[in-house]
C-alpha cells in the first residue's frame, strides 16, 4: 500500500472545512482517538477508489458514499466531523499531533504487509525446494543431443562421496540408425582411495530412433574408502567417430545399504 497522508489530508480539508468556522470548542469536536480512526477508514477508502481508476464522476459519487458509510459506523454526523476538521484547521499543533499518528499507523501497516509478502515468498520457496527430487544426485544438465552437444560427447561425470551403498544411473536415450558409435554403453565407476575401482556397464543399445530405458547399477565395497562416483552416460570404444543419439532424464541415485544385511 502506498501512503500519501498529506495528500488525503488535505484533501478532506479542502472537502469539510470550506464553511470557515473559527470559533468551534473542543467540546463539539469528535474525541481524538475516535477521530484518528475515521481518518483511517477515510485514507483506506480513498486508496481504494483511486485504484479502481475511475472517472472523476464516479469517483465523486463513490467518495460520498464511502464518507456517509464511515460517518454512520462511527456513529457520527457529517457536521460533526466538519466542526472537528475546522477545529484541527485552526489548531496546527493538535493537528501535527494526529499527522503523526496516521503516519505511525501506516507505516506499521506497511511493515507487516510487507512482512507477510516476505514470509509467504519464504514459504513459496521452501514448498519448491520440498517438492525437488533430493535424491537425484546428477548434477548436469539433463537433456542431451548428440553431436550438437558433442560428436563424441560421452557425458563424463564426477560426484564427490564418501557415502557407501548401491548407486544407479539411468538415462532415456535414443539412438539414430545412421549413429557411428562402436560398442556404445552405459558405465559406471566406484572410486576408492587407494587408487582401485569398481565398474558395471550396461551395453546392447539398439540403433532405431526410438528411446530405451537404461540402467545401470554399482554396490561400493565397503572395506575401502569411497572418494567418488563417476562414469558416462554414453560411452563408447575409441573406433568411434561420431554419435548420433538423444538423451533425456538422466538420473543418479543413491540408496544406503547395511553392511550386516547383505
């Protein structure tokens, strides 16, 4: 909400106090704490209309109505609040006084809305990142297309880890008939410290443009000391001399497994 208090201000000044009267006691006034709240409802009702963008008519005709509704739930008169807009008028330290505390109300007002906006953007944010695939650990892109992305483009891949158990990768991939790979396969690499690997490849792709599921698994040897996984989506002998393939939904996963079940 955008608050310009001394522009409303003086707009309903302008509006009640055109019948000067000078000599108004404080007794006939409103009691101030009552007052300050008819100006809020007024500032609210104002803001309202001029969002509607309305024609200078209507929007006359709709800050009448707007007034009188405001004047009856505050159990007021029109002549009441204009005896009291004359009062103020003609007490500008009493008025000050009243200014700031429109001004204080609104600024609250606008921190917590603005506070609300902030937490319902967190909240928004936090919903999406609990709707993400955590256990997917590919980190690449996830959609390929050979040789645009590479004429003998493998799809290498590192994660660093130490965690032990059953990792899987699987990837959707069609080849072309006219795909110049040789021996094209899916591979996947334990790393351990002491410079050993583990391996498992998944092969026999066939070459008819259409997409095939492949998959390939690898337990981690849990007398050593994991440092990564890696390996290739597709790889390839090194006759190779071009690819022609499209690979889609590629997926890392990783499942614990318990040393003492298996």
């Amino acid at each position: 909400m955008k608050i310009s208090i001394p522009f409303i201000l003086s707009v309903i000044i302008f509006a009640f106090a055109c019948n000067e009267i000078s000599n108004v006691k404080k007794r006939d006034t409103i009691k101030k704490d009552k007052f300050l709240k008819i100006l809020i409802d007024i500032h609210l009702a104002e803001g309202t209309i001029s969002t509607l963008h309305l024609d200078i008519n209507q929007n006359h005709r709709d800050s009448v109505s707007l007034y009188n509704f405001i004047f009856k739930k505050h159990n007021v008169s029109r002549t009441d609040f204009e005896h009291t807009i004359n009062y103020y008028t003609y007490h500008s330290d009493e008025y000050v006084e009243i200014y700031d505390s429109l001004i204080s109300y609104f600024k609250h007002l606008n921190q917590t809305i603005q506070k609300k906006v902030s937490t319902d953007i967190e909240n928004e944010r936090k919903e999406g990142d609990n709707k993400k695939d955590t256990s997917n650990l590919w980190q690449l892109k996830n959609e390929w297309q050979l040789p645009e992305d590479g004429k003998k483009n493998p799809i290498a891949f590192k994660i660093e880890t130490e965690k032990h158990g059953e990792y899987s990768l699987s990837a959707n991939i069609k080849l072309f008939p006219d795909d110049q790979s040789v021996n094209q396969k899916m591979t996947l690499i334990a790393n351990y410290s002491d410079g050993t690997k583990d391996l498992n490849t998944a092969g026999s792709m066939v070459k008819d443009g259409k997409f095939e599921l492949y998959t390939v698994n690898i337990i981690t040897d849990n007398e050593k000391i994991l440092k990564s996984i890696s390996g290739y989506v597709l790889d390839h002998n090194i006759q190779t001399k071009s690819k022609h393939a499209h690979i889609k939904d590629i997926s890392l996963k990783y499942t614990e497994k318990n040393p003492d079940s298996e």
